[in-house]
C-alpha cells in the first residue's frame, strides 16, 4: 500500500476534478520564441498551471516558457 501512496503525484492529485486552464501563450507565440514544436504541449500545460492565479504578466510568462523548455531537455 505504501508503494501506491508514494508513488502518486500530489499536484496532479490535488487539481483533479478542476477545469484545465486555457493556456496564456498560443502555439505559434511559442514557436516565436524557440521552442520547439513537440515541447509546445508541455510548456503550454505548465504555463496554464502557473497563471491559474492571474498574478504573472505576459513578459513573465515568457520568461516562464524559456526556462520551462530549458527544464525539458
């Protein structure tokens, strides 16, 4: 029982049952940046989870969709 416990992923557990979020950036204001066009979904479901809070700018965002696809390598 422990195995099944720890191996589940408490963010993904605590959004279930939310909407997904539209994601703040499109495709191609991705792709405008650099990145690549199979890291597009990640980093735009990554971004939709960031500003769910509506605190972060659009240049933040950006900056957020860089270092995400930095992390994605």
């Amino acid at each position: 029982m422990a195995c099944i416990v720890w191996s589940v992923d408490p963010l993904a557990v605590s959004r279930l049952g939310q909407a997904e979020a539209a994601p703040p950036l499109t495709k191609k204001q991705l792709a405008r940046i650099g990145i690549p066009a199979h890291k597009i979904p990640r980093v735009q479901q990554e971004l939709a989870r960031l500003s769910a809070d509506k605190t972060l700018t659009h240049r933040e965002l950006v900056m957020l969709a860089d270092e995400i696809m930095g992390l994605l390598l």
